[in-house]
C-alpha cells in the first residue's frame, strides 16, 4: 500500500512539474528602428520565482520592468498568471533573436521560447494627436548648433546642446543614454553653471529650452569629419485631452527617447602656398614676443628672457619657438607656462616660455631675432612675427680668456638642469639667527608661562560650569541637534547630486530637521496637513507653506521617478529657499 501511495504522489507531481507554462510573446515582431515593441514573460504556477530576463542584446530598455499578477476563479475552476513586462526598443537595423528568459519553480528552472524581430529603417509615426508618441515627437527636440560648418584645420568651433520642450508637456525626468563621441577633434567641455530652462523659439513656435552641454572642438585632420548625435530618455506626461472632475487635464505618463541630429564638418586644409618653414601648427589671431627682465647685470647674475604667445587660437596645441644664445650665457631648462581659458569663442589667454640665463664673463652679447608663424583664419594667410634682438650687457666679470680670443675656438655652451643644488633664483627670506641670545630665566616668556597655571584655573572652572549648564539643557541641546542634523542632511544632500535615492533621503531628512528644531515638534510622526497647520499657526504667509509641502513631495515623488542632475539642483536650490523664507517667521 505504501509503495502505491509513493507511486501516485510521485506521478501526481509529475503531471503537476508538467503542467507549468512559461511563455515570451511580443506586441509586433516586425518594426521600424525608430519604433518600441512590449515583450511580456508571463507564467501560469503561482510559487515561481527567481524570474531572469534575457540579454537584451541589439536592443535598449526604454520601459520596465513591471509585473502583473491574474487570478480568477470561473465555474469552480481556478486559473493563476503573473507576468514580466518589458518596453525595448531596438538599436540598430537587421534580424535579431532575443533569447529565453529563466525562472524557477518547486527547485526546477524553466526557460521561455526564444523570439525573432525583424527592424527595419525608420518609419513615419502616424500624425494622429491623440497618440502620445507622435505628441511627444513634435513637442520635444534636442538640437546640436555648430558655430561652423566648414573650419580650417586647427581653427576652433563649439557645439552646443540645447532641449527644447513644449508648453503643454510635463517633464517629469530625463537622462542622458549615449553621449555624443568628437572623432578627429581635440575637444574640451565647458561648464555650464544656468541650467534653469528659459523661453525661447523653435520653428517659430514658442518652447521652453535648457542648455545641457557645451564643447570646444578643434579640428586635426581636414576632410569630412562627424560629430555623433547626444541620445537622452524622457519620462513625460502627455495632456489626454480630458478634464477630471475639478476640470484639471488628466496626463498619460509615457517614456520617451530622441537624439540630436548628426553633423557633418567639412574641415579645410591648411593651404601649401605661402607656407613659412618654421610653422608649427599654429592657428588663430595670435601675437608673439621675447622679452629680458634685465638687459644689463654682472657675471654671474641671473636674468630672464621670456618668450610669450597670447591672443585667441589652438594655444595648446603648438610648439613654442626656441631661442638661441651665446655659449658664454648658461641657459636653464625653461619654465613653461599656460594661462588659458575655455570658452564659446574658443581657447583665448597666453603661453611662455621663460629661460634662466647665466652670463659667465664680461661683455655684451647678443641674442638672435626669434620668429613665429601662424594662420589667421580671419584672413585666410599665413603670417609671420619677428621680435627684435635682445643685447645683454655684463658691465662686472671675469675677462673672457686671451686663448680663446687667440685661437679662435669658441666656448662649447652647455645645457644647465636645475636640480635642487645649482643655481636658481634670489632667496628672499633668510634663517639667520642672532649671535647673543637672550637668557630664558626672567625673560617675559619665561614670566608668562609662570603665571600660566594661575591664569587657566578660573577659565577651566567657568568653561566647566558652562559645559554642566549645556549638558543640563536637555530641550536645548535637541534643537541644537536637529538643527545641526538640517544642516548635515542639506550639506549631505549637495554631496549626493546626481545619486538620485540618496539625495532626496537626505533633502527630506533636512527639511524635518530644520522643522523639529524651530517648531520643536517630531515631524516625521505627523501628516503634512499638520506640518501646515503648525505653521500657519506661527504666522507664515500661505504662499510659503505652500512651497515647503511641494518640496517635500518633490523628494516622497522623485524617489520613484527618473530625474536629472536638472531637476535635482533645482529642488535643492528650492530647499535651501524655502528654509531661509520659513527661518524668518520662526
């Protein structure tokens, strides 16, 4: 009887393990590049967990995950299916298989089946108002402007990123996905410090529009060169057209990615005729100059000769001219300096530089004329800079020897490398010390530090009693701590900018502090209304009240939303306001 027992239950969780269904089905297996499809994982056994997706590979997650569970229970016959739902979109054109998704049930894993989309080039999204991504399609554009289209080799453009977005569309997050790449460019970004959105024009229509990335490019190589489009994704709520009950448009939140379009540079060559010999690469409106500190000095004494470039241009792309001296001057290694700044105009400031030089003997001696060239891309020519020679007097030395003046030879010059021993410059502080020191027994430190002991004892006592009386404040030293944990917590909350969980945990712990210290309340066991009720009780105007709840539930609502670094500094910017606004009445 036992064995049979064993035998039924045996096969009764046979057909039990059998019966489980573990399915992947798609909303289109045919679409254009541009388009997005719903995958769904959906399995029949309540009790399967452990539920892993496929790769995903050739395709970007715009959506999900998100689940749903049915059950229902029809002429006493139970039926049960949860389901993993997916949003992708596919990267590239071409035939692609996405592969079985895993789950577990009863210590056994289950594979789904495996699906084949084919994507094709982009399609034109039907023109129907009430669908969201065409709504969203034409209310939303990321534009890349290029200040020229067609520059020199070496001559510097920017590029700036701009979002534009419609009046009538919420944006509720954004993030960047692909940033774009500057092949064949040497590029530097630049800070952009006003990230508030301002009005503005698009196509002639009115928008709303924020700058989010600004580049210095300079070209290195001519031909056609391609700057990559900057691809983001968007939560948006989409107007429905419909009012609720209180006549307020009812939203439908969608997600939505675009990118930039690509631009095409077209660089020109540097031209070969009238090229000087001696160009470096040197492109821009630049000047150029060699200067001496000193021009007159004695053997042995120091001076400098700098050898500067300034103006707007490729500064840090080029080679500073050389000079050339004498073989009775030591020359040091020289120092090199930049002095250059990064903005929309391009790379502007100056570059030098600057050689230590050493005469060893009596005389004067002459430095050559330096020239520099470089392209001026305003005028379309090369042009040239010749300094004039600079003459060193050494009025006090050493008489150069008779046999080198006899036997014509010249005094082979060599190379000076500081190091921390040689020659370098002046010193300008000294460690000198005086020879009679003065005696420590009755000297006024020695008085002070006699009188010392005497002086410390009442200042120890009253910081005691002080520290005992704080101590013994227990209401006070509360306030004192949630007032200092507002401050961390905002101070913690800038630190986590760009984390977006931890910055609002920490915005909104700093707002309950600050509110626990002033109103002396624990505001985190109490409801919102209350927190209003309270402070209207203490006089603050209602338009302030207001602001303080929005910013909290900006930081309960962002938690669960996609957000940008935008966004976020805002609401900091916000809290920081609205606590200076509130201080005042409390």
């Amino acid at each position: 009887m036992k064995f049979y027992i064993l035998a039924i239950l045996l096969f009764t969780t046979h057909i039990s393990i059998a019966q489980i269904e573990f399915k992947a089905e798609v909303s289109k297996n045919k679409l254009g590049v541009n388009q997005r499809f719903k995958i769904e994982f959906t399995v029949n056994k309540q009790g399967a967990d452990n539920f892993v997706p496929p790769a995903f590979t050739n395709f970007k997650i715009v959506g999900g995950p998100s689940s749903s569970v049915n059950q229902s229970w029809i002429n006493g016959k139970a039926s049960y299916s949860q389901a993993y739902i997916y949003i992708i979109q596919p990267k590239k054109i071409g035939e692609f298989t996405i592969e079985p998704a895993k789950i577990e049930y009863k210590g056994e894993t289950f594979t789904s089946n495996a699906v084949k989309i084919t994507v094709t080039k982009e399609v034109e999204i039907p023109k129907d108002p009430n669908n969201p991504e065409y709504v969203a399609q034409q209310s939303i554009h990321l534009v890349a402007e290029v200040s020229n289209l067609s520059p020199y080799v070496g001559e510097g453009i920017y590029v700036v990123y701009k979002l534009f977005v419609s009046e009538n569309i919420n944006l509720n997050g954004s993030r960047i996905t692909e940033s774009p790449q500057y092949k064949g460019f040497w590029n530097q970004d630049i800070l952009v410090k006003d990230v508030n959105f301002k009005r503005g024009k698009y196509n002639g229509e009115d928008y709303r529009y924020v700058i989010l990335k600004k580049a210095v490019l300079i070209p290195q190589r001519s031909g056609k060169l391609v700057i990559e489009p900057i691809e983001m994704d968007f939560s948006l709520g989409i107007p429905t057209g419909r009012g609720d009950f209180f006549g307020n448009m009812i939203t439908r939140n969608i997600n939505y990615s675009t990118k930039s379009a690509t631009k095409n540079i077209q660089v020109k060559a540097l031209p070969e005729e009238g090229k000087p010999i001696d160009f470096s690469g040197a492109v821009g409106e630049l000047d150029f100059k060699v200067t001496a500190n000193k021009k007159v000095l004695k053997a042995n004494e120091a001076s400098q000769i700098k050898v500067e470039i300034s103006g707007r241009g490729n500064l840090k792309l080029f080679e500073i001219p050389k000079i050339t001296t004498p073989a009775e001057l030591e020359v040091y290694t020289p120092e090199h300096k930049e002095q250059v700044a990064t903005s929309l105009n391009g790379l502007r400031g100056t570059i030098s530089d600057t050689y230590t030089v050493v005469p060893q003997f009596k005389g004067k001696y002459k430095i050559p004329e330096v020239t520099f060239s470089y392209f001026s891309p305003k005028e379309k020519k090369y042009k040239t800079i010749t300094t004039d020679a600079i003459i060193v007097d050494v009025t006090e030395g050493k008489e150069l020897p008779s046999s080198v003046a006899a036997n014509g030879n010249t005094i082979q010059k060599q190379q000076v490398v500081s190091n921390d021993n040689n020659f370098r410059f002046i010193a300008l502080n000294t460690t000198f010390k005086p020879i009679i020191e003065e005696e420590f027994l009755n000297s006024t430190l020695f008085y002070v530090l006699l009188l010392f002991p005497f002086l410390a004892i009442p200042i120890a006592i009253i910081i005691g009693n002080r520290r005992a009386k704080r101590a013994g404040d227990v209401f006070g030293n509360k306030i004192r701590k949630a007032d200092k944990l507002a401050r961390k917590y905002l101070s913690t909350a800038k630190k986590q900018l760009g984390n977006q969980e931890a910055f609002y945990i920490a915005l909104e712990k700093a707002l309950h502090n600050f509110l626990k210290a002033k109103l002396h309340v624990e505001t985190s066991e109490i409801s919102q209304e209350r927190i209003a009720e309270i402070l209207k009780n203490k006089n603050v105007e209602d338009t302030v009240i207001e602001e303080f709840v929005s910013v909290l539930n900006n930081c309960d609502f962002a938690r669960y939303t996609p957000s940008t670094n935008v966004l976020m500094n805002q609401d900091f910017d916000k809290a920081k306001n609205i606590i200076t606004k509130i201080d005042k009445y409390l």
